[in-house]
C-alpha cells in the first residue's frame, strides 16, 4: 500500500511539472485568454500533424502596461481567440525567461525584455506576413487574417465577418427584437455584423444561424443556454463595439462562471 501511494505520487508531481510546458493551465495577464502552448518543439510537430501555420507570441511575463492591456483587450477578444486556437497552433514565448525561452528568442532573432510581439511562421518557421505590431484589435485581427491567405487557408466566416466591421467601422447598433428572444445568442459576445446577420436570419424562419459563430462562441452559446434553465444572467448588457468587445466577453465569463445564490 505505501509502494503504491508512493507511485501515485510520483504521477501527479510529473503530469504537474510536465503540463505547464504544454498548455497553460490558467494564463498570466499578459496572455489573455488564448490557451497557449510553451513547448514550440511540440508546438511546430502538432502544426505539421495538423497542417496549420504558427501563431507566435513573444512576450515578457511579467511585463509592463503595454503587456498587460494587450492580453487584457487584444487578446481577449473572442474573434482573436477562437482564431488562435482553430485556424492555428498557438504558442506563447517569453522574452525575459533563460532557457528554451530564451534559445528559441535567439532563432529567430528577437530582443529581450520587449513588448509583445505576435508573428505569424509557416511550417519551415520562416514568417508568412512581415513582421510588424501595433496594440489593437483591429490590427491584430487584420494580421490573421492577412496569416491565413498568406498560408492558403480559407478564412472561416466569423473571421470574415470582424474583418468586414473592422475595417468599415460603419455599421450602427439597432434593436433586434427577435435576437432578444433567445438569450444563448443575445448574450453572446457578438460584433454588430454577427449580431445583425443572425437576427435577420431569424425573422425569416431561417435556422442556419450558426454559421456566423466561431467555435468559441457556440461553445458560449450552449453554457449560456444551460445557465439560464436555472438562472437568467442579470445586470449584463451586450457591448457590441469593437474597443467593448472583449472587456464585455470577460464580464460574461465571470457572470457564468459565478456561483448561483
């Protein structure tokens, strides 16, 4: 019995000290809420597997203002997410750390101790699109977009869609009576072209609505739908503009993932 305890363990001390260089098991602010992998050995191997590009965040953790509000707003935004972890593998690499951090910041010749930087590598590593950064999500969303075409990857719909807003900025927020009759979408962090599409598809009788949602955001849907069967979300008003987004996404979360009095 103590052999086998003993053995026991043995295995939770490894799957802890071995889990971290995978995913990270809950993100530092400067990350987000993007479920980045640490190993990039692993991490350009599943890219391969998977025939998907590289989405590859250099960043200081613990890091400055400018680290913190891009994983607080940027990075964040469920666009950005749900991108990053379906269209891409996804993987985060520290700037300030020693190490395989610090070997792999080397490779590909990027300076220490320096504010984020997301690039975009094809599967021989080298950068699909030049690279450049700014801090909004505008731009990063943008940046994506422009990854995937470069890789000749299709660009899903709900990506299209934040493309088309972003870069008219030019659609106004209405009522959608028939959107606020069913709280799994009405509440969902939406741009205001999703939102728009969706209601428009149910006052015709149209149940194709889906498609116009990343996996993320149908994931959001069903646990909303499940939340409500016991108790509607109170106090929460969907902030449909492009600098509300994600701040209004993780209101969400914490609404869901708060206990029920």
């Amino acid at each position: 019995m103590k052999k086998y305890l003993i053995l026991c363990a043995i295995v939770v001390i490894a799957i802890f000290l071995w889990r971290p260089s995978l995913v990270m098991a809950e993100n530092p602010r400067e990350l987000g809420k993007i479920r980045w992998q640490r190993d990039f050995t692993r991490a350009l191997q599943q890219a391969k597997q998977e025939n998907k590009p590289l989405m590859v965040l250099f960043d200081e953790v613990p890091g400055c203002s400018t680290c913190v509000n891009f994983g607080q707003g940027p990075l964040q935004h469920p666009t950005v997410i749900a991108a990053a972890e379906n269209e891409f593998v996804a993987v985060a690499v520290y700037n300030n750390h020693p190490g395989e951090d610090a070997k792999i910041l080397s490779r590909f010749n990027e300076p220490s101790w320096n504010n984020p930087v997301i690039r975009f590598l094809g599967q021989d590593q080298k950068d699909l699109i030049p690279r450049r950064q700014r801090y909004s999500t505008q731009f990063l969303v943008m940046q994506i977009a422009k990854a995937l075409q470069a890789a000749n990857k299709k660009i899903p719909l709900y990506l299209q869609l934040t493309v088309e807003e972003y870069s008219k900025k030019s659609i106004k927020a209405k009522k959608r009576n028939h959107l606020r009759k069913l709280p799994q979408y009405y509440y969902l962090p939406l741009t205001e072209r999703q939102a728009t599409l969706i209601d428009r598809a149910l006052a015709q009788g149209k149940k194709d609505y889906a498609k116009y949602l990343s996996p993320l955001q149908i994931r959001l849907s069903q646990k909303i739908y499940r939340r409500w069967q016991k108790k509607p979300l109170s106090n929460l008003f969907p902030n449909r503009e492009v600098n509300g987004l994600s701040r209004y996404y993780a209101q969400l979360e914490y609404a869901l993932n708060r206990k029920m009095d």
